[in-house]
C-alpha cells in the first residue's frame, strides 16, 4: 500500500476525502449505543467543515488544532470532554485502518495525552438567575484603566516576532472584546486592516459577528506582526525554536500562559478575560449603548452585556435598559 503520510510534517497527511468518511464509518462501528454514534457524527462533521475552512487534512488530528477546533466552538466543560472523547476515538480507528503509519500512533498518544480545559463561563441569559449571580462574584470584575493597557502593551515592545505576535495579541483581546479561543483561532483573511474590522467566524455557539478594533494601537501591532508572516495563514501562529512560526495556530491554553506571563513582567494583574470586560465597561463608559456593546460582545441577550459591566455603572445602565430609551 502506497504510504499516506508524508513523515516531514504531521499537518500534511492527505489521503483523499473518501478515505475520511471511510474512517469516521471505522470509529463509529466501536460504538455501541445509537446515541451516542449520532452525537460522534456530528462532531466528525464538525471537524470535517472546520479543518476545510483552513485548507488542513482532517486526519491531522495534532493536539494544537483539536484544541483550537474546540474551543472555538465549545465554552463548557463537559462538551469539551466528550468531543474530545469523540476524537481520541476518530484516531483510534485511523490507528487500527493504517496499522503501516506509525504517526497515527504518534498523534493517537499525544491526544490521548492531552486536557483541553475551558475557562468558568459567565452563563447566558437563560441560565438560572441564581447561578449567573453566583458565577458574576466567582469571576473575576475587573476593567483595567488606559495607563494599565499601555503597561501591559509595554512588555512586549521588542523587534522579535514572539515580541510581535504577543503584542499585537493583547492589542486585539484589550481593544476588540473576542474570547481567547476567538482570538488563538484568527485566520489573515478575517482581518481587514483597512476598515479597521475584524471577523470572528466561530464564536460562542459557532455564530459568526464582526467587531471594531477600537484603537490604533492593535492596527499598528497587527500591521507589524502581518509584516512578518506573509506565508502564514493564521495571525497569531505557534512558534518553534529561533523565532519561526509554525503552521498551526497558539491554543486558547497559549492565550493564557501569555497572559500570565504579561500580567508578572507588567505588574498589572489581570486575566483574559478581563481584557473583554475592560472592552465593554469602556463601551458603556464612553457613551455607547448596551446594544453596541451587545453587539461587539457576541452576547444573546443585553442582560449577559450587564453582568460584565463594572458595578458601579450597571445600576444606571439596567435602569436605562428597562425604560426602553
């Protein structure tokens, strides 16, 4: 049997499409329960389009893109878990149908291997009351002021493309609002730097929105990182030794290491998600309505908008919300 798998590259494996449909048929057979093999389909699909999207084999099931699939569609533990489940069982099927590829093997251990873990979720408007309440004092309410924006900007003010790419990160979460798993999943394409707009195409729920940058400063950051990663696809790649980018993408799990990194070298102490409260407190805070902010955000409903609004202003702004301006 001619060999499938290129050994350069774990991203490169291209066997034609119908040889993945006859793979997800292999990993469904191992299930018992019809239920469940509904629930493993769909997320084989899932997968399928996704990886389509990117121009990116379906059968390259590296740690690096299974997680950036799933958190950029996925905002729960639980789901995470089980997806993830669904995809270890995927390569352990490609394992047993090309036993003379021993990267399956590879990749099959490595996820096996591998926690994707989602950050505690503020939850949507029709999420009990109580618990939004709850989850509202569990998380951190923080909206970092201008001077600690520069602060936090400051730390990466180098000419590396490591400086680069994490500059213009934190730029992108501090003057957009997107999720770390939005913004770890980036492609060039979604990012018009002349309209000053970028697209997020797999939000929470996998719904698509636009959003403003709101700074010149993230267009600067993102104009110098563009400058350097002319051949690759995704904004903010995974970096190898000597300051190259890699093919795939950072995780959202990068996103937070970075964060962690930035918040003890600065002295501001924040998390990233405070980068996406500090977007929609500054909103509120400059005139903007709750629908603006709303709608930058990706929320469901205003009353999510509210809850990451800083106290101090959220009486005055539900008041205005229940009148109807």
């Amino acid at each position: 049997m001619t060999n499938i798998i290129p050994t350069h590259s774990p991203n490169a494996i291209t066997p034609p499409d119908d040889r993945f449909e006859a793979l997800i048929a292999d990993a469904l057979k191992r299930l018992r329960s019809s239920r469940s093999r509904r629930k493993y389909r769909g997320v084989y699909i899932q997968w399928r389009d996704w990886c389509a999207e990117r121009g990116i084999d379906p059968h390259a099931l590296t740690v690096e893109y299974v997680e950036a699939f799933l958190l950029a569609r996925v905002h729960t533990q639980s789901t995470v878990n089980w997806m993830l489940s669904a995809l270890r069982t995927l390569l352990a099927a490609a394992v047993l149908r090309y036993p003379e590829e021993p990267l399956f093997e590879r990749l099959h251990n490595r996820l096996r291997l591998a926690r994707v873990h989602v950050e505690d979720r503020i939850p949507d408007s029709e999420d009990d009351p109580d618990t939004i309440e709850e989850s509202r004092h569990r998380r951190s309410n923080k909206a970092l002021r201008g001077d600690d924006v520069y602060r936090v900007l400051a730390v990466w003010e180098g000419e590396r493309l490591l400086h680069r790419r994490n500059r213009a990160l934190l730029a992108v979460l501090f003057y957009t609002g997107i999720r770390r798993a939005e913004a770890a999943d980036l492609l060039w394409k979604d990012v018009d730097l002349e309209s000053g707009v970028i697209h997020v195409a797999h939000g929470k729920g996998d719904k698509a929105r636009t959003v403003p940058v709101l700074g010149d400063l993230a267009i600067e950051a993102l104009r110098d990182l563009r400058e350097m990663l002319s051949q690759v696809r995704f904004v903010f790649p995974s970096l190898r030794r000597g300051d190259h980018p890699n093919t795939w993408p950072i995780t959202g799990d990068t996103v937070w290491r970075i964060v962690k990194e930035t918040s003890e070298r600065s002295g501001v102490d924040f998390k990233p998600h405070d980068a996406r409260r500090t977007v929609i407190t500054g909103i509120l805070d400059n005139g903007g309505t709750v629908k603006e902010a709303q709608a930058v955000a990706g929320h469901a409903a205003a009353s999510t908008t509210m809850v990451y609004a800083q106290a101090a202003d959220a009486k005055a702004l539900r008041d205005k919300l229940k009148t109807g301006y």
